[in-house]
C-alpha cells in the first residue's frame, strides 16, 4: 500500500467548489478534504457553503502522479468552468504528505450516521450501541474515500436502506466502484447475502477488504480487483457510484450484470449531467423513477424489465 501522496490546495470561491471537485475527479483524485468547513464524511452540512467566501480544497493524487503537471492541468481544467468566468482562484505548489496523516484527519469530521430506519454507520473511535432493531457497521475510510462524494454515498445508502426494507429485498448485489466498502457493507448488515465489491484501485481494495473482516462480512462480500467488463454473474440489486460519463460509458456492461426485475443505482452525478445520463440509458429495458437530490449531486433509481 503506498504511503506517500501528493497534495494540492485550491482556493475557489463557495459557488465553485463542487464544480472544482468534478474537475478534480476527472484527473484522478484520490480525495478531496474542504479546509474551511466542518464535514461529516457521509452527510451534507446543515449549513450552505457561503457562495461568496473562498474555500481551500486539499487534493490528494498518488506520489507517482507528475506533481508539476497536475498543476497545470488543474489550472487549466479551471479556467474551462463558466463558474469561474471572473472569479479569482488559485493552486498552491504541490507538497508531498504521509498517508498515516491524511487519515487522521478523518477522525474530527466523522460520527455516528443515521440512515433510513434501521442503519447506522459509525467510525471505530466512536462506540455506538445499537437500539431496537438497528443494525451498525463499523468503518473508517482511510484513504479510499473523499468528502467530495458525501452527498452521492448518502443517496446511495438511503436507496439501499429502503429496497431491503421492502417486503422482497435483492438477494445479491454487485457494488461498482465500492471504494471504502461501505455500500456493500450497509448491504450485508441490512441481510444481503452475496454482495461482490468490485473497484480496480488496489488501495480501494486493500482499504474495503480491512473493513469487510472488520465487521465480519467476509463470508458475504466478495471483493474483486477486476475490471467490470471481466466480472461474470447477474445481481439483483446494482449500484454504480462513479461518474457520470463512466456510468454512460459502462451502460451496456451494467445491464449485463442486471437480473431481469433487478434494481440498478447511478450515482456520483452532478445534476448538471442528469440529463446526458438520462439520455444514455433512455434505450435500455429499464423503468426510470424519481430522481434523488443532495444538493448538487443526484442519484438515479432504474428496474429493469421482466422481459
């Protein structure tokens, strides 16, 4: 697991700060902390971003990124928003950081989440005890997770939440682009059986896979290094939290992987990009239902046809 990366701090004013997270996503981000701001790493703050103030964004990239580049490619990927027509920005030099501090970080801005009516998501520093029938996972993201997909992560455990809650729950699942774990996790814990957590970023895996024996799902969830596009078997239940152009582009590959009457999720979208999602998938055999918002980020709910 490597244990060094390159950090880059961006100052942008609120109403750019999502629009910069999309730009850093599309350069291969490894997480996105927002300095000025407390964050809860799986929930929106109460609080808007003020539109006016200026936010620093930390990037994380691997060590073995070209530091000087991804500056310039940041800068540039700026100057192309519309947002930031006018508005003043800046990226500081790149600075090397230890793996072991990013992650220690994530201690002042993560507690005990609620989600739906049965889950909750906590990380191991806080020992919370379940009531009623609640059911908890233990988690704590590490490296493999940024607070730029709070919003996304939330929609998708909610949808989730609510689908097991239902009088006939998926059976099976396959989690694309799992990251830290957590959807498979909140799967398993809410009685999926067989849940395959896919994510071809071997620090993802190694950080998904610590958290899966952690709270004893290895039994239930498979993970899996493997590109989409070679993973055999169909699932009941499919959610692909990535970005918007990757869910386009793996349109064909996700319904192949879908059971007829199964559930697909889309997540990881601005709404900016619903409607060139909506169009990508406005030919598959699939029931669209209401899209679900968290600010600026939505997530899609499909079933696919029986036939």
């Amino acid at each position: 697991m490597k244990n060094e990366w390159i950090v880059i701090e961006i100052a942008v004013p609120g109403r750019c700060v999502d629009f910069a997270g999309a730009v850093l996503a599309d350069l291969g981000v490894g997480g996105t902390v927002i300095e000025d701001r407390r964050l809860d790493t799986f929930r929106v703050p109460d609080e808007d971003l003020d539109l006016d103030c200026r936010y620093h964004l930390k990037a994380y990239f691997e060590a073995a990124a070209e530091p000087l580049l991804l500056c310039r490619q940041i800068e540039a990927g700026l100057r192309s928003l519309p947002a930031l027509a006018g508005q003043q920005f800046s990226v500081s030099a790149p600075a090397v950081v230890k793996m072991e501090d990013w992650a220690e970080n994530w201690k002042q801005n993560f507690s005990a989440t609620h989600i739906g009516s049965r889950l909750v998501v906590h990380p191991s520093w806080d020992n919370y005890e379940a009531r009623g029938d609640e059911v908890t996972i233990e988690i704590d993201p590490g490296m493999a997770f940024g607070t730029g997909t709070h919003g996304t992560t939330l929609l998708c455990l909610e949808v989730i939440a609510e689908l097991f809650d239902a009088a006939d729950p998926p059976v099976d699942m396959l989690d694309v682009g799992t990251g830290s774990g957590i959807l498979a996790l909140g799967a398993a814990a809410l009685g999926c059986e067989k849940i395959v957590a896919n994510d071809i970023d071997p620090l993802a895996c190694d950080v998904a896979r610590e958290n899966v024996v952690k709270n004893n799902f290895t039994a239930r969830i498979e993970i899996s290094p493997k590109p989409l596009e070679e993973l055999s078997g169909a699932f009941e239940l499919v959610v692909a939290n990535i970005l918007a152009e990757e869910n386009i582009r793996l349109k064909d590959t996700l319904l192949q992987h879908l059971r007829p009457g199964g559930w697909l999720v889309l997540s990881g979208i601005l709404r900016e990009k619903e409607a060139l999602v909506r169009d990508g998938f406005a030919a598959l055999p699939l029931t669209a239902f209401p899209t679900r918002v968290q600010d600026d980020w939505i997530c899609l709910l499909y079933r696919r046809h029986q036939k």
